[in-house]
C-alpha cells in the first residue's frame, strides 16, 4: 500500500500544506481492479427510473467486481439535474454492498460547482469522485488553468480525486505535463484515460510511478496493451462472464511473458457492449430493461 505523509506542495507559485487523504489514515486509496461505467434508466417520460436503477446494482453487485463508476460518460451525467446526479450516487450507495467502491462522476463546467457537486457526492456516499476536464472554452483550457482547477477541487474535497480525460467527448485532452503536476498532490489518486494512445498512457504510468499514481484503462478495445504498459485498473463497458471462473481482482500491471498470457485469457472472458452497458448481466437482458 502506498503511503503519503503530509508535505508542502508548491502549486502556481506558492506552497500549499498538503493534507492526509480522507480518513486520516495516510493511506492511498487502491483502485486495483474493473469498474464498469453504469448506465442511468428513464422511464417513457423522461425521468430518472430509481426502481429499476436499484434493481440494476442488485444485479451488479452480485459479479465479482471492485466498485462502479456512476455518472460517467456513460451515465448521461450531462442531461441530468445537479439533484438526479446526487440522489442516483445516494440510492446506488444504499444498495451497494460496503464492499465495492463507488466512484462518482463529479465534474461541472466552473470550478466551484465542481467543488459543490464534490462534496454532494462525499456526502452521498461517494468513495472517491471522478473529475471530467472543463471543455466549453477548450480553447483557454491550458495546462495551467487545468493545475489551478484540479488543485482547487482536490484541496477541498473530502475523498480522493481521479482526473478523467476523455478526448472523444470532449475534444480536449488533459496534457500529460499536468497530470505529472497533479500526481503529486495528495488527494489526487489516479487518471481515467478514455483514448487509444497507448504510447500516452505507457509515458503518464512511467512519470507519476513515484508518487503512487493511479492509472485506470477507459477504452476496452485497448484493455491488453493499455495493462501491459502498467495500468491499475479497468473503468469502460466491459462485461465478465461470469462462469469464466476468471479472477477480476487484477493485482497490478504484467512483469513478465506468463503475465501478459495471464491478462490474455482474462480478457478472452470479456465482451464489449454495443455502445451501452444494457447487456451487462447475461446474453438474455432485454435493454429497455436496463
């Protein structure tokens, strides 16, 4: 387990006291292992369908995974009301075994409404959050105002921060010399990196490796090389067959040839969905179910 203690960390020109992640324990929150993206269910007229979203995690909860990403990219997070992203994380978290991790999607468009909906999130049960880049004036977003976001929404939030890039939503892409600066704060765990540069991912995971950071593979169709290149985690519409029998507590990137064969045969126990999660559970789910 990694462990941080407190420090200065000099940021835009000043030093900043750096606190102990949530929990005051020091300890690094470890995000080893898969995390699918939930999709939110609406009813015929547009609502947000609670019922069958419990329903749903019921389901979940029951494959061997570590935790879910809810309101993700895959979540509609962005057609929702600030109450409906919070009430779906609060009714997830009921449901959720304690267990399983769950990640929220907390980004907005101005740095202080990501500092609320953060603490909304924590407050809802949120294990850590999953902060989206700010797009709408993409063209100002250089990595500096990046740092100087980032920074202000991990200083005050009470769980850990993973930044989330994820270029083909966005058309922005977080510039790895800000993620270098970022790994070193403290309550900044990981990156979720939803693109196909591999070379990308392989040059973020050796830069931050000293810090302890955390990188999580976003896009499925590169789940093997993004893992061989030192990865953490999975967080994309990927699906375990369950009776595969395949471990899914995948414990840190391949060192070796037997390891990469390893991670093959679990992928070879994955299936990518259709552009939806509405698959997940079972070849037989009938997607206006889901």
């Amino acid at each position: 387990m990694f462990v941080r203690k407190p420090f200065l960390w000099k940021c835009l020109g000043r030093w900043v006291f750096a606190r102990s992640l949530s929990g005051g324990s020091g300890s690094r929150l470890d995000l080893t292992g898969i995390y699918p993206p939930i999709t939110t269910p609406f009813n015929q007229r547009g609502e947000v369908n609670y019922q069958q979203l419990e329903e749903n995690v019921h389901k979940w909860s029951k494959i061997p995974f570590r935790g879910l990403v809810v309101q993700g990219s895959n979540g509609e997070f962005v057609y929702l009301s600030s109450e409906e992203r919070v009430e779906i994380v609060r009714k997830v978290r009921q449901v959720l075994p304690r267990e399983m991790l769950l990640v929220a999607g907390s980004g907005c468009e101005s740095t202080e409404a990501t500092v609320t909906m953060t603490q909304s999130m924590a407050d809802a049960g949120a294990n850590a959050v999953m902060v989206i880049t700010p797009y709408f004036y993409r063209g100002r977003m250089n990595s500096s105002a990046f740092v100087h976001h980032y920074t202000r929404v991990a200083d005050s939030s009470p769980v850990p921060v993973v930044l989330y890039s994820v270029p083909g939503n966005t058309a922005l892409e977080l510039p790895v010399d800000a993620i270098v600066t970022l790994s070193h704060h403290p309550n900044i765990i990981g990156l979720k990196d939803s693109w196909t540069d591999v070379t990308r991912v392989a040059l973020i995971v050796h830069r931050t490796r000293k810090q302890g950071f955390q990188v999580l593979a976003g896009s499925a169709g590169y789940l093997l090389p993004l893992y061989s290149v030192g990865t953490h985690s999975v967080a994309t519409g990927v699906a375990p067959r369950v009776e595969s029998g395949v471990d899914f507590s995948c414990c840190g990137p391949p060192t070796s040839r037997s390891d990469v064969l390893c991670v093959q045969r679990r992928s070879s126990a994955h299936h990518c969905c259709d552009g939806w999660f509405s698959q997940l559970l079972s070849p037989s789910c009938q997607p206006e179910q889901i």
